[in-house]
C-alpha cells in the first residue's frame, strides 16, 4: 500500500488559481481526477467521500488529483451554475494529462461533482474511464452524457436522502457501457457504508 502524501499546489483555471492536492503513483497505473460535490453547500475536495474515494484510487497505485472547484477555499472565482466549474475540471484534467503524461487518464465524480465532471469528460477524448458516486440526477440533467460509450462505473445508496436511488437507477437503465453499483442502506454520505463505496468504486477493473 503506497504512502499517502498529498502534496498541496495551484492549477491554472479559467477563472484564476485552483487550489489542489495531488498524490503520485506509479507511472504506469491511471491517473484520476475527482471532482467534489456542491460548492453552495459546503463542498470542498476535503469531502470524506471525495477523500475516501481518493484513498480507493490511491492504493492500486493511480495518481490522484483532487481540487477546489472556483471560489471554494483559496480557489479564485466564484460559483457559475455549474457551467464555469465543469471547465474548472477540464483545467484539472489538462493539468494532470501534462505532468503525469503516460498514464491512462480517469475522471471521478461525487454527488454535484459527477456533473460538472462528466461535462468536463464528455468530449474530452483522453478520458477512458468515468466514476460517477451518487450522481445528482434529480437536480441536474445529464442528457449530455447520450451516446456515450466509455466505461462508467456509477454507484448509488439506496437509502440517499439527497438524491432518490429509484432515479438514479432509472437513469442508467439500458446502458450498457454502465456498470451499476447499489449499495443496500447507504445514504448520500455513506456514513456507515464507506468500505463498501470503495470497493464498487474499484469493482470493475
């Protein structure tokens, strides 16, 4: 298991300074960004699910960036519906493709994370693979995710208190590029069902 030294810096965003924390791995494993939830509402990349799925990525050796979406923390910037922070998330994934250039370049979502990501990644063609933890699918239209192919793993609590699983399950019907992974009892946090989020995070590799 690697030592974990998240090492703290600034990305250059469009809107100004992202403040960012990364982690190095092997250079031949992955390299992940993830994307935190909503910035209105206390979102930060210091989140203990957008931590505990960093730590998942990290102990199979990815690289693992995370950072504050515009106007969180020492981010500059302000909120901009959702529109600004998902180019917020392609700076983090240009930043990552250039410094850990040979490693094979994923994207991770939690909750309101998970659009602004997957914006980010849609047309981006570097991004093989896609993490979306309890997307926000009743507050958020992911209609520009149609067509897509790449591998998805999306997990989802059946007990999510924030966004109803029944749509979130509704949602990936049909797909088959999706890798669907419910977890029985989890809420929107998985206070008590952390271990288990990692383990469908990492289920499908």
């Amino acid at each position: 298991m690697p030592e974990h030294q998240h090492k703290p810096f600034f990305i250059d965003g469009p809107a100004g300074r992202l403040q960012a924390l990364l982690q190095r791995g092997a250079p031949d494993q992955p390299a992940v960004v993830i994307c935190h939830p909503h910035p209105l509402y206390g979102g930060t990349m210091r989140n203990k699910v957008v931590y505990w799925m960093g730590r998942a990525f990290e102990d199979i050796g990815c690289s693992v960036l995370r950072f504050n979406f515009r106007g969180v923390e020492q981010s500059a910037g302000r909120w901009a519906e959702g529109v600004g922070e998902a180019d917020d998330a392609h700076a983090a994934l240009d930043w990552l493709a250039a410094h850990v250039p040979h490693s094979q370049l994923w994207l991770a979502g939690f909750s309101f994370g998970c659009y602004a990501g997957l914006q980010a990644a849609r047309h981006d063609t570097r991004v093989a693979r896609m993490f979306a933890v309890a997307p926000a699918v009743n507050l958020w239209s992911f209609a520009f995710m149609q067509g897509e192919t790449r591998p998805i793993t999306v997990i989802s609590g059946t007990a999510d208190e924030i966004v109803p699983f029944a749509q979130v399950e509704a949602s990936v019907r049909g797909k088959s590029n999706i890798h669907f992974h419910p977890i029985e009892g989890a809420g929107h946090f998985f206070p008590e069902h952390m271990p288990r989020m990692q383990q469908a995070l990492l289920a499908d590799l």
